[in-house]
C-alpha cells in the first residue's frame, strides 16, 4: 500500500483526483497550501508527494526545496500550465517528473507506479566502482564523493547509474528519458536536462569544466571521467 500526500489548493481537483487515487489502493492525504503541506511531509510520513506548483503562501517551489533539502522522497508536480520555464523550475528544484493538469488519476497513478519502480529497484549488477573522487556502489545504491556520502533524488541516482554503466558511451536524451523515467521521447528533453543540471551541482567541481557528466553537443550526453 502507497502512502501519497496530495498538496493541491483547488478543492474540486484534489477530490476528484484524491477519490482516484484510494480507488488504486493508495492511502491518500490532502493538504491545501504549502505550510500545511509540509507538516504533513513530518506526520503523514509519506511514500511520495503530488505536488501542485501554484500553491498559496509558499508555493510549490519552495515546498521541492524543502522537501529535497530533507531527504529523497519522490515528488511528482503537477502545474496548470505547460509553460517551458514552470517545469524547468519546478524540475530544478528537485521534482522527480512532472504531470500538466488537467490528469485523469489513471495517468497520475501511472506516473507514481513509475517513480516508485525507479526508487525501489536496484541495479542488475552488484559491484562497487571508483570513477576517480566518486565511489558508486550499485548493491546498496549509495554515492560518496572524496569519501563523502552525496544524498542525490531517486531520478539523479538513476541517471548516475545509467550513464555510468558504460562510461564513455553517448546516449541520447530520448535513450535516457526511456531508461530513467520510462518515458516515451516526444521531443521534451526538460525531465533529463534538469536532472543533470542538479546532478552536477552535487558531483562536479563548481565553476569547472563538467568531469564526470559531459555534454556532447547535438546528440546528448556521457559519463566520464576525464
């Protein structure tokens, strides 16, 4: 049984889309602001959080933030608006995918089945690796860089992963979109290039040449180390 928090300030779509979810199985809260979103964060002790982008006093941003800044529960976004720099942000801080509203609970719960499948499985292959500062251990799915733990979101691990597992090898951005969040590639490169944006901050040198994710103009991206 999956424990989803709703934080959804539309009474009418929380609801509809919170009768749709228990209907799957899910034990399901509804909370209607950002504040009382993240109280039920600490004491509904959820699964994973739906997370509605335009929400009152501190909107759906902020709440990410806080919520990534805590931990690696999954956060899916829902927004209002397909707009290209609502989801960019919304991604960046720290949502593990995204759903434009209005959604039918069948595809909500689809995407949450997704999340969890990704934050739950483990590698096919158990074995540590040292790619110079970082040490990825694929049995316990932990990463340490310099000897250090890095806490890094569900879809960050999984991209790290990915990418890793042949290194030197370019993928695609359509290839990774279907290999981390099981998506079909319909030209919506957001999810991916977002994830690496974040991923960087938390393995790469700042204000240096990328070492470990590296860009390969046009065609996509590969794990180095250089």
């Amino acid at each position: 049984m999956v424990r989803v928090l709703l934080i959804e300030d539309d009474p009418a779509v929380a609801e509809g889309l919170a009768i749709g979810l228990r209907r799957q199985g899910h034990t399901t809260e509804v909370r209607h602001s950002g504040e009382d979103g993240l109280v039920g964060v600490a004491g509904f002790d959820p699964d994973l959080v739906v997370l509605d982008l335009m929400l009152p006093g501190i909107d759906g941003f902020e709440v990410c933030r806080r919520i990534r800044r805590a931990g690696t529960l999954p956060v899916i976004m829902l927004t209002a608006r397909n707009e290209d720099m609502d989801v960019v942000l919304g991604l960046e801080a720290g949502a593990d995918d995204y759903v434009v509203k209005p959604v039918q609970a069948r595809v909500l719960e689809a995407r949450i089945r997704a999340v969890l499948r990704r934050t739950e499985s483990a590698a096919p292959v158990g074995r540590r690796e040292v790619h110079g500062e970082l040490t990825l251990d694929r049995t316990a799915l932990t990463v340490l860089k310099a000897g250090r733990p890095v806490a890094l979101a569900p879809s960050e691990l999984r991209l790290l992963l990915a990418l890793s597992a042949s290194p030197g090898q370019v993928f695609s951005r359509g290839q990774l979109l279907e290999a981390v969040w099981e998506h079909p590639y319909l030209g919506d490169s957001r999810l991916v290039d977002a994830c690496v944006k974040r991923l960087r901050i938390k393995i790469e040198e700042p204000d240096r040449p990328a070492r470990y994710i590296q860009t390969v103009r046009g065609f996509g991206y590969r794990f180095g180390p250089l």
